[in-house]
C-alpha cells in the first residue's frame, strides 16, 4: 500500500519530476510535473525492462527507490530516496492542480537542496558505491552477435596491435556458450576459451567475458533436471523462455561460485554480468546476497560490470554499471529506433563517479550504423567506460579517428561536473517529451 509522504507547491508549468528506473534498462528521465510516464506494452517487456511483479502507473509519473521533484519556483528541490537497498520503496507523483502529490510504497528519505543536480549528488554520497579507474574495451558482440568465435576475436587482436589502438579489455559478448544451463562450456564451433585467454593475456591484454549468471533457459538441462532451483518467469530470449535462479538455494550458490572460480582460474578478470535483473524475481535481499557472493568468488581485482541489473540493490558491488539500453538489437545499425540510450544515459549523468562508473554500452564506428556519430559523442560526454564493438578492418577513416578519440582520455572514474549533469538532465526531459 502506498502513503501519501508530501505534498508540493508547484508552478505547474515549469515543475518537473525525476523519475529513477527499476534497472539498467528500464526508462529514467526528468519529465514535466503533468507527465505520465512510460508503460510496457508487452508482459515480456514488463519482465525485461521494469520491476517484475509491480504495477506500471497510468497517471502521473513513478520512481523505483528515488524521486526528485523540482517545483519550478525558485524554491529547494525535494529528493525522495531510499535509504536501504534491499528494500526499495516505488514512488508516485502525480500533478493535482498546483501541488505535486507524492506517495511511497515503503519507508523513504526526504531531503531538500537548492538544485536537483546537488540534491542527487548527496544521496549517491550517501550511498556510497565503487567507482573505480575503467578499462578501454573491445567488444564482440554489435559485429558478431552470437556467432562470435574465438578465430574472430584473435583477427581483431591482431588488428588492435597492427594499429596500436589503446585498448586494456578484449571482451568476448554473449555466443561464446549456451550460458548457465548448459554449463558453461563452450558453444560448438566457438573454439577453446582457456586457448583464447591465453592468447588475449598473451598481447600484454586483459581478458573479458559476458556472462548471464542469475537466469537460465527453461528447456536447458539445468532447468529439466533442477525444477526446484528456478523462480519466476523472467522473460524470453535464445528462442526459449527464461527463468529467475533461486539465489537462496545452497546448490545454486554453489554452482554459482564453482563456475567464478573456473573462470577466473583461466585468467579473465573482467566479466559483463547480465540479465542481472532475473536475481531480483525472489527479492532484493536474495538478489543482493547473491551478488555480494560473485563479488567474493571472484576477488577485488575482478572487473565488474553490471548490466540489466537492479539499480539500487547494486550500489556498492560493481565497479561499472550499464545505465541504457542496448545500443541497437541485432538488425537495427539503420537507426530506425534511434538512440535508444540517450534518454537514461543522459538522465543518470549524476550517477558517474559517485555510485559506480556510468557505461553507456559500446560506439559503434563503421559506417554501416547510421546512428554513429552522435553516439559516440553522447557516450563519451556523458559516459565513463570506454568501449567500441566493430570488426576492426571494416572502420572507415572516420570511425577509426572516432575510437581512437574515445579511446584517449582512458575512460573516467570522476564524477561528472555539475553544469554537464545539468546539461545531462535538461537532455533527458527533451527526449522524454518526444
């Protein structure tokens, strides 16, 4: 049940309303205080993009775990925040006349501040996080998908030292193995991943995977076999439905740990956790619990990169934090959805250096990707990791001047400055209006 916590005079039109999303993916933006927010048109996207299990607003705008209201009169701003993040209250504001109406479905913190950019810098103060000096990346997965091989990954090696490009990460994506279910062996005509390792660590390069650790697919053998190990319904991908692990349960932690050890025992020490959103189907203490134990089974040193994860409960945990959608999906480099990240990216600008360092997901630089050349310059302005994902040989001389800019600064670990947060969330309340 919801409780009324504030009431606030506004100008209503020019209040406006900062609404935080349930996860990586989900919509974050700044809206006018009259806005209604977006809603899921598909159960699918409600499992995949918002919190599971939770109602969507029809009127007025919602937050999961954080508010802001900025009441457009000169007056201090009001942050509404959560203050645990095993417990992350979902908030409404809805426009009633002249005031701004503010319900919590759980216990929150209400602070004021001159601005919204001050106000959002101290509660991620407050927090705390892990913002720690970024890797500059390649990726594999915006030119091969899930076709990658180990073959494909080592010409661009290859390509990476021929042209001396700046990059510390060669980071296999998702194709690499049929995932958690299967046992994260290798996926027929991949190659050796240990072989590949070697060959990455080899080149005076560090070696990155993609891993979906917290879900499975329910025709794998893992879920025939272990009926008892899964929770709820976590959407669909890789042709099957997809299921949220128990993170409670002793066997899955174990499982869990084993397979982090392997891993790491090969020597990479960069890992892409995603999907992380399936962890949180039993709750967010066992979502959290759970990524505290990858955090130990892999050690400090480990690279953390969390991604369609719950925003909150991972404070603290992950060095970096994707905080946008995927730069395009398999078959989009036309552009016809636009930038699909610029609208959370932008918004979560205040999130960088404070909670975790902000990624923005991978440039994409060929020629191919219409959408090339305004992406890379919002990821590099307002992100902080560093990475591109094209078949090296196949850059233009443009996308090759463009990665080695985005290459050069080495990423950021620093917040942002404030007038850039600004910039950021004015950005974002433009694309939302769209």
């Amino acid at each position: 049940m919801s409780e009324v916590v504030d009431e606030i005079p506004v100008d209503p039109a020019s209040a406006r309303v900062y609404a935080e999303g349930w996860q990586s993916w989900s919509p974050a933006a700044w809206h006018t205080a009259g806005a209604t927010g977006p809603a899921p048109t598909e159960e699918w996207q409600h499992l995949m993009r918002f919190r599971p299990g939770t109602p969507v607003a029809t009127d007025g705008l919602q937050g999961e775990g954080l508010l802001v209201v900025d009441p457009g009169r000169g007056e201090p701003v009001r942050l509404y925040g959560a203050t645990d993040p095993v417990r992350v209250p979902t908030l409404h504001a809805r426009l009633v006349a002249d005031h701004v109406v503010v319900e919590a479905g759980g216990p929150v913190h209400t602070t004021t501040a001159p601005d919204a950019e001050t106000a959002l810098a101290a509660y991620a103060s407050e927090l705390g996080g892990r913002p720690t000096a970024p890797p500059r990346v390649w990726c594999s997965w915006y030119r091969y998908f899930e076709q990658v091989t180990a073959a494909d990954v080592v010409e661009n090696l290859r390509d990476l030292e021929r042209l001396d490009l700046p990059v510390d990460v060669v980071q296999v994506d998702d194709g690499w193995s049929p995932g958690l279910g299967e046992g994260l062996v290798e996926s027929d005509g991949f190659g050796s991943l240990a072989g590949l390792v070697d060959t990455i660590r080899g080149s005076g390069r560090r070696a990155g995977l993609w891993l979906a650790p917290f879900l499975v697919g329910r025709e794998t053998t893992l879920a025939r076999e272990h009926p008892d190990w899964l929770t709820g319904p976590a959407g669909r991908n890789w042709g099957q439905e997809l299921a949220g692990l128990d993170l409670t349960h002793p066997a899955v932690r174990e499982l869990l740990a084993s397979h982090l050890h392997r891993l790491v025992g090969h020597g990479i020490d960069y890992l892409k956790l995603d999907f992380l959103y399936a962890g949180a189907l039993s709750g967010e203490a066992a979502y959290r619990s759970a990524l505290e134990l990858v955090r130990e089974a892999v050690g400090p040193d480990v690279y953390l990169v969390g991604c369609g994860a719950p925003l909150l409960p991972s404070v603290g945990l992950v060095d970096a934090m994707r905080v946008s959608p995927d730069t395009f999906h398999e078959g989009g480099e036309d552009g016809s959805t636009g930038l699909r990240g610029l609208m959370p990216l932008a918004a979560r600008a205040w999130q960088q250096g404070r909670l975790w360092v902000n990624d923005p997901d991978c440039v994409v630089a060929r020629p191919s990707y219409s959408q090339r050349e305004r992406w890379a310059g919002a990821a590099r302005r307002f992100g902080g990791l560093r990475s591109f994902s094209d078949r090296i040989c196949e850059l233009d001389e443009w996308g090759l001047a463009a990665v080695r800019d985005l290459l050069a600064d080495g990423g950021l670990a620093e917040p942002l400055p404030l007038a850039e947060v600004r910039a950021g969330a004015a950005l974002a309340q433009d694309e939302a209006a769209t």
